[in-house]
C-alpha cells in the first residue's frame, strides 16, 4: 500500500519556520531592547514606566492585531478550500477596520496624561508613563497596518518579506531608541517614537510584495460583504481578543499589586519576568507561529495527516529551544538580570532568586501557547478561549491576590509567592483544559482531529517517477470498492489521478520531491487533490496542441472531471478534481422508479 509520507509537509515546515523565527523574534527582540535600553540609559523608574505604559500600547494594538491574526486564518482557510473572492474580502475589510481603529487611536491621544493617572494612580512615574503613551496612540494608524501586513504577507506565499520587514523595522528601530534616549531630552517618549518610525521607514521592504504578480490576495472593495467579512475574521481571532484583553486586565491588576503592596523594585523585577516571557515567545514562539501560517490553510484542505505531522513537529521543536534556554537562564542569572540594569544588591539578589522559580512556569507557558495557536488554527475557538482565559486571567489572578496575601509583610517574600502564583496559573490551565478536552470530546486525542476512515479519505504519497505512478489507479479503485462507489466513478477518478501524477513529473521540474494523493469521497462527488513542490502551473490554463481528443495528460483529465480547480498555495501546487455522483444517484432513483 501507497502510505502518506510527510516530506512535503516537513519541507514546508522548514521553509517557513526560519522566517517565523525571525519574524516573531524581530517582532520581540524590539521590546526587550527597548526594555534594556531604558534601563541601562535612562534608570529602572523609566523602565518601570515603559512596563506600565505598555497596557495603553496593547489595548492600541487590540483591534489591528485581533483583525490581522483572525484575518490571516481565516484567509488562509479560504484559500485552502479555493475561495479566492471570499480571501481578498476579508483582507480588505481587516486592513480598513484597522485603520480606522488607529485614526481614532491617534485622536483619543489628547487624553494621554488621564489615562497615565489612571494607570499610575498619581505617582512618582506618572510623567514618564504619560509621555510614553502620547507618542504610541499617535503612531496607532501606523501600528495598525502593519500588523495587517506582517501576518497576511506571510499566508501569502511571502514569508521571508514579512521577516524581513520586520527585522528592517526593528534594526531602525534599536538604532533610533539608542540615539534618542543617549543623545535628547526625549526619554520614554524616545521610546515608543523609536517604534513608530522603525515600522513607517521600513515599510519600503513591502514594495516587493505588493508588486507581484504571485500574490494571491489583493484589494477589492468589500461593499455589502463588509459585515460578513469582518463577523468572520473576528470569530477566527476571537481567542485573539479573549487573550489581549484578558492580559490587559492582568496587567493592569498585577501592576497596580505590585505597585502598592511591595514597590517599584518588585516592579522591575517583574519587567524582567514579563520580558523573559518576550525572549521565550522571540526563540520558540516562532516555531509555534508556523501554526497559523501553515496549519490553518491545510486544515482548510481538509489535510489532516498534514496537521498532525506539522503540530507534533512544532511541539518537537519548540520544547527543545525552550529546554536550552532554560539551562542557560538558570546559569547565568545574574548576567540576565545585568543586561536591564539591574547589578546592585539588595535588589539584585532578590531578581535572582525571584527568576529561578519564576523559570518553572515556562513549559507550561509553552504548551498554552501551542494549544492556543493550534485550536485557534483548526476552528476550536471555544478551547482556544478557555486557554486564553485561565492563563492570562482567571487563573492567575486570584492566585496571585491569595498568595501574595498569604506571604504577609515583606517585599522578597512577596515576589516570591507571585512567581509561585504564575507557575501554578498556567499549570492549572493545562489541568482545566485537559480536563475540558476529555469531558467535551470524550476519547479523542490532543489534536481533535477526524480519523481517515470517519471521513472517507484515502491519503498516500508517492516519489516523483514514473513507475510510482502506475500503482495509483489500483489504490484508488480498490478503496473506492470499499467504500462502495459505483466502478465507472471510481476508474475515471482513478485515471484522473494517475494522469495529474504523471503531469506533475513531466512538468514540476528538478524541485519535486514528492506528490501528495488525497481522495475525499462525499455524499455528492469525489474530490481529488494532489499537491507537489514544483515549479508553479497551472493545469486549468493547460490548452491542447490540436483539436483532436488527447487521450493522457492534463486534456484527459478536464474530459472526464466535473471541475477542475487549481491554487499555489503555501508555495505549493495544489489541483482539485471533482468527479460528480449526482448523475449517478439520479439514475439508480429514475431506475428503481
């Protein structure tokens, strides 16, 4: 038996997993330098300002950001079942949300210095806060379309334009934070100008892509469509929503306790906390991001051995760079918490011992992130929600007030219970949503995904030569006997993909290293489907040499289909032929009538 290898999947994991790296990475590498910066140049206050100021950035960020993930997915399904029209819909209609969202931003920046109140309550850093948050609303329009930018390039076909926009944004970025915090009187506000001006300068780096012909999502006017379009990147970025606001409450909440029960001390030892949170979602995030940007379009296909190879590789992977990581931060913990500013006891002693417990939170951390980005990727919004919402919010919190309460008077020791307090709020997540997924879904696995034979799908591989090729038809016609599909249906799906087999090697070029076979049998037609990593054609375009009736080859196949459809998706070739039983079905009926 032909069995489904996971070459291709494996290969396009890799193709993308170095520009998700460096595309989350750059995305984090910014914030925490920022945070480092601050530190060393303009002192731990500022930097504790910037901390707070940043629950103003990230309800800034909320609407563009909610848009561009649920958006992008979204996107990407659509295109995974080859609705183009409905793709580029939901692409316009996100970008101009989002950017009317940032003009109201810009605008709601008059209200800078309430806002740096409320979140102070009146205290010593409420000017640096203040400042800080006047320049990140201003630049909100800014923030706003890039996000829409980062996530959708990289669902189509350009995922090295998106790293490298962001990589230019934050080398422009770093360089500017540098001179104008060493070199002005700016101070946090230097900050978050630097931010806003690495994103518009590097915008050139987008040129490329908005000028290609392989694009496959473009600009339309969403007209009537708008409500729907939107209703629909919403829901897909629900748990999105669900997670900033939840963090945005958690911060706020685990600030303002920390302010007033122990300190702005304990504050920046928690800075520290929150960017080794960063640093963790800049080296492994990454390869978790790959979720969104390949998982979603192949579940759309309704490939769900592809899903299951690409989630136990992300999960392989990220453990591992989050294990080395660990290692080195328990040795060199002193030096970790030098690099923002912190290098003088007392506080340096208590950062130390604080970061060491504080480490034991982070596989959990990592195993939240993944089921989140999986189940929002494979339309489980409901789990995605339930993880979003223990581990940012209900979860730690009350642990949080509880512990730190119980710890009684003293600075250290309270510091303490809340590091123990984040350990124990994501480790009763993945508890809660165990425990959800097995009462809810009874005896399914991790990954909730239908077995081959639930769905009648027939999933195999074959290498790219010719001999490979003969053996299709006999798989084929043997799994659609089993499945009971009338013969005559099932030899013209059989030859079909035999030919599109044949096709791909002739044409694909060097580059193809193996050829996807997916066989759906539904209640109205069987659907075949073949991917491969050649070079793109488009079989749909093919046109005869002569008007005489080809009997192999791409001619043979539109004859005796009902459709043919074609996408380059994810890089890939991916054809679609639909062979009808309707016709059939209407004549056992007018037979038995």
């Amino acid at each position: 038996m032909l069995k489904r290898n996971e070459k291709l999947i494996k290969t396009k994991l890799w193709q993308y997993l170095l520009p998700s790296v460096m595309l989350t990475a750059s995305l984090q590498i910014g914030n925490v330098v920022d945070i480092m910066l601050v530190g060393n140049i303009l002192g731990t206050d500022a930097m504790s300002a910037v901390q707070i100021g940043m629950t103003a950035d990230n309800i800034m960020e909320l609407p563009g950001y909610v848009l561009a993930v649920g958006g992008s997915i979204a996107a990407g399904m659509l295109l995974g079942r080859r609705q183009r029209e409905q793709a580029d819909r939901v692409f316009s209609t996100t970008f101009l949300v989002s950017a009317a969202c940032g003009v109201v931003f810009a605008l709601l920046s008059v209200f800078s210095p309430l806002f740096a109140r409320l979140l102070t309550g009146g205290g010593p850093l409420e000017g640096d806060v203040s400042a800080f948050v006047r320049v990140t609303l201003l630049g909100a329009p800014v923030i706003g379309v890039v996000l829409q930018f980062i996530n959708y390039v990289a669902v189509d076909n350009f995922p090295n334009i998106a790293s490298a926009y962001v990589i230019a944004s934050n080398v422009i970025n770093l360089t500017l934070d540098y001179l104008l915090l060493k070199f002005t009187t700016l101070g946090t506000a230097g900050a978050a100008l630097s931010t806003i001006l690495g994103y518009a300068l590097a915008s050139v780096v987008l040129i490329p892509y908005l000028r290609s012909s392989k694009r496959m999502l473009h600009f339309i006017a969403p007209k009537k469509e708008l409500p729907a379009s939107l209703k629909l990147a919403l829901g897909m970025g629900l748990p999105t929503l669900m997670y900033m606001i939840f963090d945005t409450v958690r911060s706020l909440a685990l600030n303002t306790m920390i302010m007033r029960a122990m300190g702005s001390d304990a504050m920046a030892v928690f800075t520290i906390c929150d960017n080794i949170v960063l640093i963790v979602e800049m080296l492994a995030g990454g390869i978790i991001g790959t979720l969104s940007s390949i998982g979603g379009v192949i579940y759309g296909e309704k490939d769900y051995f592809g899903v299951r190879v690409l989630a136990r590789n992300v999960l392989c992977y990220s453990y591992g760079v989050l294990a080395v990581f660990i290692a080195l931060l328990a040795i060199f913990t002193r030096q970790a918490a030098g690099f923002f500013g912190i290098t003088d006891d007392p506080l340096l002693g208590m950062a130390v011992s604080s970061l060491r417990i504080f480490l034991f939170s982070l596989p959990f951390y990592l195993f939240n992130s993944f089921l989140m980005n999986y189940y929002q990727s494979t339309e489980k919004g409901n789990l995605a929600s339930l993880v979003t919402s223990l581990r940012s919010c209900v979860a730690v919190l009350p642990l949080a007030f509880l512990l730190v309460f119980l710890a009684g008077p003293g600075e250290a020791g309270r510091l303490r219970a809340l590091m123990i307090a984040l350990i124990l709020g994501e480790a009763v997540t993945v508890l809660a949503v165990t425990v959800f997924r097995r009462c809810r879904y009874h005896s399914r696995d991790l990954f909730l995904l239908p077995a081959a034979q639930d769905e009648h799908v027939l999933d195999l591989s074959i290498d790219p030569v010719i001999e490979e090729t003969a053996r299709v038809p006999s798989e084929i016609t043997a799994f659609c006997e089993n499945c009971g599909v009338d013969p005559l249906k099932a030899n013209l799906i059989a030859i079909a993909a035999e030919e599109m087999a044949v096709n791909i090697i002739q044409y694909g070029g060097r580059h193809v290293h193996s050829i996807d076979i997916n066989l759906s049998i539904t209640p109205d037609s069987l659907i075949l489907r073949t991917r491969d990593n050649g070079i793109p054609f488009d079989p749909t375009h093919y046109t005869a040499d002569s008007d005489a009736f080809d009997i192999h080859g791409i001619e043979l196949v539109k004859r005796i289909s009902d459709k043919v459809q074609y996408m380059r998706v994810l890089d890939l070739n991916n054809t679609t032929v639909e062979v009808s039983l309707k016709r059939q079905l209407k004549q056992q009926e007018a037979d038995h009538g």
